[in-house]
C-alpha cells in the first residue's frame, strides 16, 4: 500500500478533498448525553465510525478536552433490551456548535430505564428522531 505524499493532500480548486481520516464515518442521528470535566449535556451524533463521531455540543470544549459519551444505540440487544455505546477519548476537533471526538474506548451496556426516560424526553421536544 502506497503512503500518501504531500501532493495527494493538497487541496486543488475543483478537486474533492482528500480524506484524511484512518476510519469510515457513517451519517446517523443519535441521541447522545456527554460528560466532560466538569458539565455534561444533550447532544446528537452528526457521524460515526469505529474510530471517532461528529456531534453536537451546547457547551464550550476545546481540542484536547476529555469527554465521554453515552449514545442511544438504535439496534436491540435479542430484539428487546436497549443498548447504549459508552465511548470516551479526546476531543480532537471543534466547529461552531459541533465536536469531533477520537474513541479511545468503546463498549455495549444495556441502557437504564432512567436513561430511556430522559432519551425519550429529548425525543419528545425534537431533541432526535425516534429509532425503536
């Protein structure tokens, strides 16, 4: 497999960009709760991929910043039981109300029942589409 040189990630007018990313990213809307330090929120996931995800942020974070994300998985568990992707890392990128996060860890819980409570709630006052 080549490596990519310099040229191939010049941007040239007309010409797509390159992709500069090791991961796919798909475009989902999920909901999502985050923690950082010292706040958390309400969020949606723009894009995801095994390597990081896009979402928004209603809060001040810079490059760097520490998060965790607990995200409203929309497949069931034994068709069933509600399932959560817990997923921390950096905070790698940030845009006017978006972040980038780079997973450092990832794993499946089963969602709480007070988690579906609230998830519901953001569902409700169009926080994101209902998926099950």
């Amino acid at each position: 497999m080549r490596t990519p040189s310099l040229w191939d990630r010049v941007a040239v007018p007309g010409k797509p960009k390159p992709e500069r990313r090791h991961h796919v990213r798909f475009p989902i809307a999920l909901l999502v709760r985050y923690r950082l330090a010292k706040s958390s929120g309400w969020g949606q996931i723009v894009n995801i991929g095994s390597g990081g995800a896009l979402f928004t942020i209603h809060q001040t974070v810079t490059r760097g910043d520490a998060v965790k994300l607990c995200i409203d998985w929309p497949v069931l568990l034994h068709e069933n039981i509600h399932l959560n992707l817990i997923a921390e890392g950096p905070i790698v990128r940030v845009e006017e109300g978006h972040a980038v996060v780079r997973f450092k860890r990832c794993s499946f819980r089963t969602a709480s029942a007070a988690f579906r409570r609230q998830a519901r709630l953001r569902q409700l006052r169009g926080g994101a589409p209902p998926h099950g």
